[in-house]
C-alpha cells in the first residue's frame, strides 16, 4: 500500500485517504482505468510535486488540476 507522509484530503472523514488509496488498489487489479483529481489551493499548491508523485506510483490513468 502507498504510504504517504500526511494525508492529503479536504474530506474531514477520518481514514479517507487509506480508503481511496485502497480503492485505487481495488480498481488497478480490477483494470478499471482511475484517475487523480486535485483542486489547488494555497493551502495545498506547495504538494503538487507529491501529488504528481503519488499518482505515478498508483499508476493513475489520468491525472488533473482544478
């Protein structure tokens, strides 16, 4: 599984991040093709470059920037 240094998430639900990271895990083996969707705050722009990088490494079909 992706470990990640902090999770990065605006949902407010406690284990949501492990959650989707499953999911995303869950589709892969599935070959269901999923993709990483952000929106960019200034709260959160200094984390793109690990965003970018944790959607390599999830093998993230797309990935977008709102």
């Amino acid at each position: 599984m992706v470990q990640h240094k902090r999770p990065m998430t605006n949902s407010g639900t406690p284990g949501s991040f492990d959650l989707a990271i499953r999911a995303f895990s869950y589709c892969n083996e599935a070959q269901i093709r999923c993709g990483v969707r952000v929106t960019l705050t200034k709260e959160n722009y200094h984390e793109l470059k690990d965003l970018i990088d944790l959607s390599l490494q999830l093998g993230a079909y797309r990935f977008c920037v709102y």
